[in-house]
C-alpha cells in the first residue's frame, strides 16, 4: 500500500519534521511514483538538515537534476548545484551541469566564472584548454570583450601553442583595426616559431594596410619580403614588396640593392629596369636620381644591350661629311649594331650604287634582300634583289637559301618555283626538284592538280632519284585524295614490295580514307576499299585482327558479300573466338538466300552455342531460325526437343514434339516419340493430354507394356476405374507367361474389389490364381486382404493355417513364425481372444525365444491387460535382442514402467544406466540419470554426474554454473560444506568477479569458523562495486561486519555495518545488528535511535527481530540512560506487542522493583 506508507511518513514527519528515516522513506516512494513534484520537495527538506557533507554533495546533485530534467526549473536546479560545489568545489558533475544551464539561460558572466573555475581544477591539460578557450569565446563573441579575450587566447596558446581555433581567433581578432596590434603581438611570434609562412604574410600585410608613416611602412614593407623570400620561398612577391619599400624611400640604398640581388637570381632585369626608370623621374633629389639612372643605364648596357642612348650623336655626323665609303661603312655597322633598319636599308642601296666590285654588290644585295625581307617585309623587293644574284652567280649559296625561304609566301611563290628549278637543274640538285612539287601541290587549287603533282613527284622519286619509297609515300598521299582511282591502288600494289616495310606503311590507309568519306562514295566502292585493305591485312601484313574489322566494315556495307562473310569466318575459327564465330555465322545465314546453306551455318552456330560456349540459349535461337526456313526439319526439331527439354520448358516441347511427330514416318520412332510426348505433358501436369498421347502410342502398338502401364497409372490418378479395368483386361488379353497372367489378375482383383465393390468377382480371379499356383504369395496375401476388408475372421483364420502349414511343409520357417504372428493379432484383436493369441505367442517365443514381433505384441498385450510385471519382464527380454536406439528406447520405456507403475525405483535407475551405457552417455541419458537421483534424494550420484558434465564442458560459464550446483548439494543435502567450499573455490578462480559465487563462498567459511579467509573476499565483493551506492552493496557490507564482528573486530564491524546503512536505511537486518552492535559498544544515543527507525519498518517473521524484541531494546536504552519511565513504557509494549516475553518481563518487574 505505497499511499499509505505515503502518508504514514507524512504524518511521522509532523512529528518530527526533522527524522531522516522518514524522509529517506518517501523519497524512494516518490521516486518509484515517478512524482517529481513531491520528490523535489523531500530532497530539499533532506538537504537542508542532512550534516554528511558527501550526502549532501548526492542529495544536491539529484536535487538539481530533478528540477533541471523534470521540473523545468533552471533557477531552482543552478541554486541545487551551487550547493554541490559549496560542499564539493571540485565536482566535476555539478560544475558542467550548471555551465549547461548558464549556456542555456545565457548567465554569460556565470558561465565565465564556472569556465574559469572548471579550468583551474581541470588535470587533464586538453580539457582545460577547451574550457579556456570557450572562456575565450564567451568573453569575445557573448560579452564583446575582446581586450580580456586576447589574454585568455594568450593563456590557451601557452598550454598549448598549436591549438588552432585560439590561434584562428587571434588572426580573425587582427582583422579588427581596434585591435590588430595586441593579437599581433601574441600570434606573430608563434606563426613565426610554427613556420606558418602564409598566415604570417596575410598578418604583415595587414599591419602595412594599417601603418601611416612612411617609414614604418618601409620597415614592415622590408619585413613582409623577408617572409616572402625566405619563408615563403616566393621571391617574385618579395620582389614586389621591395619594390613597394623602395617608393617609401627611393634614397635607400640597400633596398635598391636587394631589389638588383633578386633580378639577378629571378633573371627579370626589364622589371628592374621599369621599377629603377619609375624612381628616377619621379623623385626630385638630384643625387638620388643620378644614383638611380646610373642604375638603369648599367642595366641597359650590361643586362638590356640597348646602345641607342650611348651612341645617339654618332647619326649626326654622316649628314655632315655625305656619302664617302668609309662614312656609310661606319654607319653600316652603328645601325646594324642599333638595328636602325631603314637607316641601315638606305645606306645598303647608296653603297650598291656606288659599287663597281661584282663580288661586293653581290654581297650588298644580299644582305638589302634579307633586310626587305626581314625588316620590311618587303618580300616582293627582296626577291628582285635574289634574283639578280642568282641570274649572275646560280650557286650563290646564301642567295639560293634566302630565295627559299621566299617559298613560304604563297603569293611570291610560283615566280620563286620558276626560278629555283633552273637553278636546281643547273647544279644537280635533283632532290630540291622533287621538293618543289611540295610547293606546287600545296599551292594547288584543285584535288585533280595535287594528284598530278603527287604522281609527276613520284615519278622523280622512282625514275630520277630511284627512291622507290618516297614514291610509295606519294603515290599513298594521291590515293587519300582520290581512293576511287584504281590505277593509284594498283601502283600502290606495285611498290609497296619493293620498299622496305612499304607494305606496314600502307597500314591504316584504307581506314583514313573511310573516315574522310563524307558520303559521296557508294557502298559499292566502300566495300571494294575494305576488301582490298582486308586482303592487304591478311596476304602481306600477316595482322588477321585488322583484316578481320575490314572484313566487317565490308559486310557492313554490301552484307551480300560472299567473300567477305567467308574470310571473316576462317579468320574466326581460331581457337578461343567461338563466340564472334556463333555471331559472324548467324548473320551470314541471315543473309544467305541458299536454304541449305543457310541451315548448315544455322546448325554449325547451334553447335558451337551448346558445345563451345555452353549457352544452349543461344543454340535454341539458331535451331529456331532453321525452323523459320525449314517447318519440317527434323534434326532441327529434334535438337530443340533435347535443348528445351534440358531446360525444363515441358510446354515448348510438348509443341515441338507434335510438331516432330507429324513428321515422322517411322512408325517406332514415332511411337518412342508419342511417348516422350506423354512424359512432357505429364511434367506440365496435362493430365488429359497425356492420356492422349499414351493412347496414340498404344493405337500405333497396341501391345506395348510400357503404355498400358502408363495408361494404367493415369486411369487410377483419374480414377477412371471402368477404362483401367479394361485396361488391365487388355493386359491379360496379351499376357505371354504365367507370371504376367498372375500379376494381371491381381491387380483385376483389388480394382473389382476396391472400386466396384465386386469381392466375390475379385476373389473368383485369385482363386483362378491358386489354381494355376497354389503357392502364389501375391494371390494370397490379397486373398487375406480380401478377408480382413470383409472382416471374414473365421475365412481369414482358415487360410492363415493353411498358409502357416504350407510354409512348415516348405522348411520356411521364418514365414511360418511372421504368419504365426499374424494369426495371434488376429485372433487378438479380430476375435477377442486373447488368451489363444498369448499361447500363440508362447509358440513362436518356443521356436525362437528372441523373436522381436512377438516380445513387441506380448508387450501390448501385457499393457493393455495393465499386467505391469509381465510386461517389465518382457520387455527387459525384447531389450536384450535389440540394439541401437530400439534397445535404448526400450531401456527407457523399462525405467519409466518402474518408476511409475511398479514403484521400483531400484529397477528404473538399473534400466536407465543400461540406456546410459547404450547410448555413450549422452545429454539425454544423462539427463534421465541425473533427474532420477533428485527426485530421489541420491545427492551423491547426482553430485557424481555433475561433476562429470563439469568436467566435459569447455565453456567457462557452464563450469561455473556446474561448480555452483555440485557446491550446494555438498553444502545442502550431503552436508558437507569443506567440499562445498572446494568447488566453490574452483568456480570463484574461473570468475573471480561472480558475486553468486563469492557470496556463498563466504557464507561456508563463517560456517566452517574460516572469518579470516571470508573477510578478503567480501572485501573483495565490496570492492567490485566502485563508487556505485546501490542496496545489494549493503548486503555485503552487512555480511563483512558480521564476519568482522565475529572474529571481535568490533570496529570494524561497526564500519561496516555504517557503510550498510547508509546505502539502505531501511534495512531492518542491517538496522537490527547495527544497534545491537552499538548498545554492545555503549553507544547508546546511536542504539536508540537505530531500535526507533526499526519501529517504522514493516517486520516479517523472518527478519530475526519482532516489534516486542525492538520495544524491549529500547526499554534497555532507556533503563541504561535512567530514564525508568520512559524505559517502563517501553516494556509495556513490548509485552502488548508478545506477553510471553522474558527479557522484557524480567526487566520491567526489576525496574518496578
């Protein structure tokens, strides 16, 4: 009654509002209730008197969670957590409990006090470097102070000077303009110790963006190159920021020097000659300019080799002297050397003028030639001046190579081609002259002008110059521009062996030819350029892949293309290519218009389907595309038969084989094939069209055995009795011997009898069976059938002797004894005659004493007589003649009779050890056994068998629970606990932490005196639980004290008895030896008020302690304390409580004296 022990709490509070017990109580009613309300309540009366400062610490904790997690009320639950930490400021719960709800009721001050405080306890370096930077975070992002952040990011960065997010604070914080310089000054220092190259650049950088004063600017400027270059590996941008420094102070003179040092390693002296040239003639001191352009000038002289500026006068003296050689010589060589080229052209058509030296003019022309060509562009020009070198002088060397060049114009070069191929002839230089048909062919305008030139340049090649491979070459270029030309392919043809690897460069020529086609060739030509290319392939490159794709590409374009079907289908049966081979044949059969033909391709593809590549799919396709041409084709039909058959299609071939049989001429195939008909329809579950085809099989031979039997199957299947029956007539009708006579009439026989009722028709037939052979087993046995269906017992019982003295005249005498047997069930079970069926029985046990029928039927007889002595010993002698699990199970069946029905328990337990030992032991035999011996006390064989399943089992549980079992026989009904103790001891070594283990354990050392070795394992126990406070850790500590209050350790007794209490306070053992102990130690407030929590507890028998007992107790207090009155009164009660106390009885008459 949970309410009411609510409110008896409640009212005992009102008592005393201070009593613990009470408040103990109902906070585990209210939480088992799950009533947080009421439970907040309790908890924070118990904490506002609880004096245990741990307790305390626990009561808060929970306090806080209760109004945190359930309650909702966060006010209340960081007041309940402030006073964890006032009696605990290191609880590590409380503390990030309540930096949980300053984060969530954004308390930022709080928070940053509880960061703060967490940090300064924190042992873990990590952890309190996360708090701290999240007390970083706070102060910056929450409360906007980024001065007093920069410190705690410092603080962060100290403990850990590569915790990045402290250090991304910083740079994000040296962004702000308000603040760059502090969070410089704490991050530069460690980018620059972690070689944080990048970052520190973007920090300098930032610091430049900022600074004011010029030079301030230059140093950072100066320092930012530093970083670059030497850091950052980046000397282009410490180029520039020197650069930069130097327009801070073009007067620096060591800044200009590192600017040339770095030209000098990055070779960009034009960039330092702009940066030098910008400086100059902008800064207005005269020296610093001077200083400057001294700078360009070298650079221009030593790096530039620009001389204009140095020779800029020399231009003035030619006009005043005029037009004297030696004048226009010197200015020859000045404007060559400053590249002054209308200058210098002007000089070069004076001095040719004035020349009378043909060597010299010639000279001169040359070179004006190659400045209007390469000066002027003046091609048209320079040409005249070539050409009147080369109409003097045809081996000029230089003027030949100038007109060469002229070739690359397109307007200039047919004149330069007219002029060079005399030139050519002249000086032999035949190969120059097969070079100009490039020209030609290159300047031509139409496909038919380059073909000529290409064969009129082949003709150079092979008659002039007899290189038969550049006319290959050319002959081949021709042949791209006109593939239908059958003279080029056949010239092709004609050179290509007589050049070294001629045929290998014909290679792909045909293909690029194809590609090129934009469709103006017919899919005749397309065909004839494949077949060509696939015959090169094949005859002269020995590449019979390649020759294989033309091929392709040939039936691609004319698929009626004989010869290329029948090249391409040598080409693949190579070995290994059977699949494109089933391919190549099947799209050639497509094609073909001779039938014939096309079924051989057909049967061939078929063929390497199933047999090659195992795709019998593939090979049914092919069968059925002969059938498309061919209805009527056997093989065709009979290799879909096999095919779809193996595939378990039944109704493709049940239409195949119609279809196969309708043209079949031969009358036994078609019989054999009627019947594989059958089989297929039967497999469909076509009943009725199976019965068709057996009857067209049996039409065409209407003596085959095999139909009939079919028929005969199916009939009984449709229980089409009347047809069956004719049937089976049918097969008498052709019957050949007696046997098949016999076996006809028998099945006649049970058809009349079993579906038309006709028993005296049937047993007419046997009779004529009998007459024919007297002996025929079958007859009889249906005979007998026949009479046990009509319940003809006496009819029955006739023949069973007839056919018992047959079989003794015959010496069979194990179909006598089988036959005997029958008779004794008959007469048994027929007739009621159990006594003539025992004595029958008796016969054949006489004749042979282990005859398992007849053991088994005395058996049932003997059961269902309820003669359970009899049929024991019958059974114990059908046991001895069997053998494996017969024997077994009649084992077992013997132990049950004895145990439950002959009360022989002696005699169950032999029956199961026999079944045991049959059996080897196993699980189930062991088991039998093992519930024998405890349902009747045999502790010792159970504990037997224990121990030897312990010692079979490997799993380590198992052998614990087994310990356990065989431990409490030993300490229960063997009483033995020193053994008991023993096995314990093994199982505790298997798992020293099983509590179910230990606890026991101890229990039979205190009982065996052995507290000594008890106390170490309840330690032990004690020890297991760590910190968790939970009330089966109060049973151990309970049982501790006991051992220790044994061994008068009383002390520690009380230890532990207190630790007992304090985790379950409502104990009443613990409560009970608690204050015995203290009323023992003279403790006697502590004796008191532990009897009086006892008063409020629900005692039960047995708890050791009644109501009486307690009120005396406290009688005993009170008498000891000299309180007689209150001592009086509660002796009285405890005589209310039990009148026939003695103690209490005692005391109260002593005290009333």
């Amino acid at each position: 009654d949970r309410a009411g022990a609510v409110e008896a709490y409640r009212a005992a509070l009102l008592e005393d509002e201070m009593d613990d017990i009470a408040l103990e109580a109902l906070d585990r009613l209210y939480t088992t209730a799950g009533d947080h309300e009421q439970l907040g309540d309790v908890l924070q009366r118990r904490l506002d008197i609880e004096q245990d400062p741990e307790l305390r610490v626990d009561l808060a904790l929970r306090l806080g969670r209760e109004y945190e997690e359930h309650l909702r009320r966060p006010e209340e639950a960081i007041d309940a957590y402030r006073r964890v930490l006032d009696d605990a400021p290191e609880h590590s719960d409380a503390a990030l409990a309540l930096a949980r709800l300053y984060e969530r009721q954004r308390m930022w001050p709080e928070l940053l006090e509880n960061l703060r405080m967490q940090a300064a306890v924190q042992e873990d370096p990590q952890l309190r470097v996360q708090l701290l930077y999240r007390a970083g975070e706070v102060l910056e992002r929450e409360m906007d102070d980024v001065l007093t952040a920069l410190p705690t990011y410092e603080e962060v960065l100290q403990l850990d000077t590569h915790f990045e997010p402290a250090i991304d604070a910083l740079l994000r914080i040296s962004k702000l303009e308000d603040y760059r310089v502090q969070a410089s000054e704490i991050v530069e220092p460690l980018l620059r110790t972690q070689e944080r190259w990048d970052e520190l650049a973007e920090l300098l950088e930032g610091k430049v963006s900022a600074a004011y004063d010029p030079e301030d600017k230059r140093v950072e400027l100066r320092r930012l190159a530093e970083v670059h270059e030497l850091g950052r590996h980046d000397k282009g941008a410490a180029f520039k920021a020197l650069s930069r420094a130097l327009a801070e102070d073009p007067a620096d003179g060591q800044t200009a020097d590192d600017i040339e040092r770095l030209t000098a390693e990055l070779g960009q002296w034009d960039k330092a000659a702009d940066v030098f040239a910008e400086r100059a003639s902008s800064v207005l001191d005269p020296d610093t300019s001077r200083a400057l352009y001294n700078r360009l000038a070298r650079i221009a002289e030593q790096h530039l080799e620009d001389d204009a500026r140095a020779v800029e006068a020399y231009t003035r003296a030619i006009e005043q002297a005029g037009d004297d050689p030696d004048s226009l010589a010197a200015l020859d060589r000045l404007y060559t050397k400053l590249q002054a080229w209308s200058e210098l052209g002007e000089i070069l058509d004076r001095r040719i003028q004035a020349s009378m030296d043909p060597v010299e003019r010639s000279e001169l022309l040359v070179r004006l030639g190659t400045l209007k060509q390469s000066q002027f562009a003046d091609l048209r020009g320079a040409f005249r001046a070539f050409q009147e070198v080369l109409d003097r002088e045809p081996s000029e060397p230089r003027a030949v190579a100038a007109m060469e060049s002229l070739l690359e114009d397109d307007e200039l070069a047919p004149d330069v081609v007219e002029v060079l191929e005399p030139v050519y002839r002249q000086t032999e230089a035949t190969e120059k002259v097969a070079a100009l048909y490039d020209v030609r062919i290159h300047l031509a305008e139409t496909t038919g002008e380059r073909v000529r030139f290409l064969q009129d340049q082949a003709l150079v090649y092979e008659n002039e110059l007899g290189d038969t491979a550049r006319a290959l070459d050319a002959l081949r270029r021709a042949f791209e521009l006109d593939p239908r030309d059958e003279a080029l392919a056949n010239d092709l043809e004609r050179l290509a062996p007589t050049v070294e690897g001629g045929w290998e460069s014909l290679r792909g020529l045909i293909e690029r030819v194809l590609e090129k086609d934009d469709g103006d060739m017919d899919r005749m030509a397309v065909r004839d350029l494949n077949m060509r290319g696939a015959r090169w392939y094949r005859d002269h490159l020995a590449d019979p892949e390649a020759a294989e794709r033309r091929y392709r590409a040939a039936v691609t374009a004319d698929p009626d293309t004989r010869e290329a079907h029948e090249s391409l289908v040598a080409i693949l049966r190579a070995p290994g290519r059977e699949e494109e081979l089933l391919a190549a044949l099947v799209h050639w059969a497509e094609v073909d218009f001779d039938e014939d033909a096309k079924k051989d391709r057909l049967r061939e593809a078929a063929a390497i389907a199933e047999s090659s590549l195992g795709k019998p799919e593939q090979a049914i396709a092919c069968f059925d595309k002969i059938l498309e041409a061919d209805p009527t084709d056997a093989v065709a039909l009979d290799a879909l038969v096999r095919l779809e058959g193996a595939a378990g299609k039944h109704a493709r071939v049940a239409e195949l084989l119609e279809r196969r049989i309708d043209v079949e001429m031969d009358p036994d195939r078609r019989v054999a094939l009627r019947k594989q008909l059958a089989a297929s329809f039967a497999e469909l579950g076509r009943t009725e069209d199976a019965i068709d085809a057996w009857r067209g099989a049996l039409d065409e031979e209407p003596t085959d055995l095999e139909s009939i039997g079919a028929l005969e199957a199916l009939y009984e299947t449709t229980e089409r009795w009347g047809e069956l029956e004719e049937l089976v007539q049918r097969r008498l009708d052709v019957a050949e011997t007696p046997a098949e006579r016999i076996a006809a009439r028998v099945r006649l026989a049970r058809l009349m009898e079993s579906r038309f009722g006709r028993r005296e028709e049937a047993m007419d037939q046997l009779r004529e069976i009998l007459e024919e052979d007297p002996g025929n087993a079958d007859a009889l046995d249906e005979l007998e059938r026949l009479h046990t269906v009509g319940e003809e017992w006496d009819a029955l019982v006739e023949l069973l002797e007839r056919r018992i003295g047959d079989a003794a005249q015959a010496g069979d005498a194990d179909a006598e004894l089988s036959m005997l047997v029958r008779l004794a069930g008959v007469h048994v079970e027929q007739r009621g005659d159990e006594e003539r069926g025992i004595g029958i029985y008796g016969r054949v046990l006489e004749r042979d004493p282990n005859h398992v029928g007849a053991l088994a039927a005395l058996v049932t007889l003997h059961e269902g007589r309820q003669e359970w002595g009899p049929q024991a010993d019958v059974l114990e002698r059908l046991e001895q003649v069997q053998q494996g699990a017969d024997a077994i199970a009649t084992a077992r069946a013997i132990a049950a009779l004895a145990e439950e029905k002959l009360e022989d328990p002696v005699r169950a337990e032999a029956a199961l050890r026999r079944a045991f030992e049959l059996d080897g032991g196993t699980a189930e035999s062991r088991d039998a056994l093992k519930a024998h011996y405890e349902k009747h006390g045999q502790a010792d064989k159970l504990a037997m068998m224990l121990t030897m399943d312990e010692a079979e089992t490997e799993d380590p549980k198992e052998k614990v629970a087994l310990l356990k079992r065989i431990a409490d026989l030993y300490s229960g009904p063997l009483s033995d606990p020193g053994s008991a103790a023993q096995y314990l001891e093994r199982a505790s070594q298997l798992d020293p932490e099983d509590r179910d283990v230990l606890l026991p354990l101890c229990d039979l050392y205190i009982a065996a005196g052995r507290q000594t070795d008890a106390i170490p394992v309840l330690e032990q126990i004690v020890a297991s639980y760590g910190s968790r406070r939970n009330k089966e850790v109060a049973v151990y500590h309970h049982r501790l004290g006991r051992a220790k209050e044994s061994m008068g350790d009383l002390e520690g007794a009380m230890e532990s008895y207190d630790a007992a209490f304090k985790i379950d306070l409502t104990n009443v053992v613990v409560l009970t030896d608690l204050g015995r102990l203290c009323l023992t130690r003279g403790d006697l407030d502590r004796a008191q008020k532990t009897f009086r929590a006892l008063l409020l507890q629900k005692l039960q028998p047995e708890d050791g302690i009644t109501k009486a007992d307690v009120y005396f107790y406290l009688g005993d207090i009170s008498a000891k304390q000299g309180d007689e009155r209150k001592a009086i009164s509660m002796l009285e009660r405890a005589l209310a409580e039990n009148k026939e106390h003695e103690e209490a009885t005692a005391l109260l008459a002593q005290l009333k004296g």
